[in-house]
C-alpha cells in the first residue's frame, strides 16, 4: 500500500482535466518519449523550468 503524501492531491479525474493527454501519460502513468525526439530536447532558454504537476521548481538555466 502508498501511503506516501504529495503537496498535491488531486483525483485521477482532476489530473486528467488539469493536463494534456501526454503530461497525463507522462506524469501520471510514467509514459517516456524515445531519447533525443522531445520538442524540448535542444532547449537553451534561460529561466526556472517548473514541474507540470506542482510548479515546483525543477532546474534553472
């Protein structure tokens, strides 16, 4: 049994309303996209990179 608690506790339904079908794929059933062909892949903005799920800050550049 999980019974480890999250800072964000929505229900399966409210996560599938608050993302994209694939940040749900992702985030929430530990869906990946093959290495090197995500739109993000060559990504050198400056700025604080948020979690989808939380907005907690992830890495900043």
């Amino acid at each position: 049994m999980n019974d480890k608690k999250y800072p964000v506790q929505k229900s399966e339904q409210e996560w599938r309303e608050s993302l994209s079908e694939k940040e749900f794929n992702i985030l929430r059933e530990q869906g990946t996209e093959a290495p090197f062909t995500g739109e993000f892949n060559d990504q050198y903005s400056v700025g604080t990179y948020l979690c989808k799920g939380c907005n907690a800050p992830l890495y900043e550049e």
